[in-house]
C-alpha cells in the first residue's frame, strides 16, 4: 500500500513500499536527465563536444526513466506517487542548476561521475527491499547499467571528444581559467605588492613606529583592494572580452591586491623595528619573485624579463620609499 509523505517530513528509506521505490527511480532518473541537459545547454558554447557527451547520457538516463514508468503501468497502473530525494532521509541530493554555471569543465565531469555513483548506491539499496521478480530484475540491471556509464562515458568520449577536440577543449578551459583569475589576479597582487612598498616603508623609516606604519600599511592595502576589485568588475562585464564573470574577476584582482599590500604590513605587528623591518624586506623579496614566476608560469612571459619589470621594478619603488622615509 502507498505510504502517504507528510509536509515538511522525510522519511526513511526502509519505509518506503515497492511502489514508492519505483515512484522514486522515476524522478531521479528525470531530475538527472534534466541536470545533464542543463550541463549541456551550460557547456555548448564553449565546449561543444562535451555538451554531446552529456546530451547523450541525458538519452541514457531517460530511457532508463521510461523502463521504470512502464514497470510502474505493469504492476500499478497510470498514476505514479510523489516522491522525490528530499522526501527521503539520508538520501543523496543534487545541486540547483544555477551553481552548474560556477563550475569549470573538470568539476562538471566529476560531478557527473559521482551522480553516477550515488545512482548505482542508490539501485544496489533499492534490490534489497523489493520482492517482485521482475522488479527486483529491473532495478538490478538499471544498477549495472549505471555500472556501465564510465564506459559509455569513455565510449562517448570516442565519440565525440577525439584527441584533438579535447586538445582544444583543454585549452579553451585553461585560457578561460587565466582571463577570469590570473590575469586580474596577477595584475592585483602586481599593484598591491608594488604600490604600497613606496609609502609602507616611508612611513616606516619617517616614523620607526611599528604601529602607525601597520595601520597605515593596512588602509593603503584594505583600500586598493576595493578599489581595483570594483574597477576591474566595472570596467568589463566580460560579454564581448570573453573574460568571464566581472563578479569573479573583481574578486579575484581585489583580494589579490589586498595580500600583495598586507604581505609586508603584517611584519609590522612585530613591536621592534628593525626587525619587523627585516622581515617586510624578506616577505617583499618572496612576493617579487612569485609575481615573476606566475608571469612566467601562466603568461608565458620570458623569465629573465619578468624577473627585470618585476623584481626590479619593486627594487627601486622599495629604494624609493626608504629614501623619501629617511628624507
């Protein structure tokens, strides 16, 4: 008999009937399906063979939905309960579609995998409380199908993503992954790390009060910090540039702006100057040098040139600062 599902309940899945079992197949082979197609709709511009991988296994996941309905008709008839994965405690849940458009193409596939995965969990459990032969036939063979779909993943792969369109979709992911963040990232850590170096170490030798220069390095770094987050969401909105979300964008070159600054203003906790001033020295080293290996690393910019525009560039703004502290 159906077991009617309270408002605001869950129940657990041990309660539930042979035909509540397969009212619950049903949706969740539909909301994958959906959520496959939503994957494609969300990689097709960008990824146009992996939007046909998962075209294809929203195909695999309905058919397995349309198996289920017609075993529901069988045994019965027409009208099939509803119950859903949050009706059920302990139950797997998928996320709303809206966060898809979040997640780079590596996560999307491993997302899909592990969906996969909870499917096969899911069916193993449901064999183990249904009696029905043939039923009990059905969702044993659905398991080992969903078993199955790393290889008609790997199939479809062959399928649609030959070497060389993987090749590309790689690339397109990598150039998209250094618009949306290195780039605004590097150029944030490049302004907060250089520009701050000329007033933080004049305030620190005009003063030799660790304090004062702390909070001075602190409100120079907080403040360009919201500063170049808001211009670089402003001045773009990433439509016609193909730079991605100026929502990230602004986060990214923000935030990286703020600890390029705070890197050497921290030290400045330390109460004795000269060596609060000593550490800052070292910490501006280190920063200068990974601003030139994230140059040379994701720009492709040639070492010794990253080295030249960047650590000695710093170099000489840092001389500046002590020349102007010591004035």
């Amino acid at each position: 008999m159906f077991r009617s599902i309270l408002p605001g309940s869950k129940r657990p899945f041990s309660s539930l009937s042979e035909r509540e079992i397969l009212a619950l197949a049903i949706s969740s082979e539909e909301d994958d399906a959906r959520i496959y197609r939503s994957y494609a709709e969300h990689l097709k511009a960008q990824f146009p063979q992996s939007a046909k991988v998962f075209e294809d296994m929203a195909e695999v996941e309905h058919a397995h939905r349309n198996m289920l309905i017609g075993m529901h008709q069988d045994r019965f008839g027409e009208t099939i309960p509803l119950i859903r994965r949050e009706h059920v405690s302990g139950f797997y849940e998928r996320k709303p579609d809206w966060l898809v458009k979040n997640l780079p193409l590596e996560k999307i596939r491993a997302q899909a995998e592990e969906m996969e995965q909870q499917a096969i969990r899911f069916y193993d459990e449901a064999v183990k409380h249904v009696t029905d032969a043939s039923t009990r036939k059905l969702l044993g063979d659905l398991a080992e199908a969903e078993r199955g779909h790393e290889d008609i993943a790997g199939m479809l792969d062959g399928k649609h993503l030959p070497d060389d369109a993987k090749s590309e979709e790689e690339e397109t992911a990598k150039r998209q992954f250094i618009l949306t963040y290195v780039q605004p990232g590097l150029a944030g850590l490049m302004d907060g790390s250089v520009s701050t170096l000329a007033p933080i170490f004049a305030a620190a030798f005009a003063t030799q009060d660790t304090w004062q220069t702390f909070l001075i390095g602190l409100s120079a770094s907080v403040g360009a910090g919201i500063s170049m987050g808001f211009t670089e969401a402003a001045h773009d909105d990433g439509k016609l540039s193909g730079r991605g979300s100026p929502l990230k964008r602004g986060l990214a070159s923000g935030i990286m702006t703020a600890i390029g600054g705070l890197g050497h203003t921290l030290p400045y906790l330390i109460s004795h100057f000269w060596t609060a001033t000593a550490v800052a020295a070292v910490i501006v080293f280190m920063e200068l040098w990974a601003i030139a290996f994230i140059q040379n690393r994701y720009m492709e910019t040639p070492f010794l040139r990253a080295v030249f525009q960047v650590v000695l560039g710093g170099s000489l703004v840092l001389a500046a600062g002590i020349l102007i502290g010591n004035g």
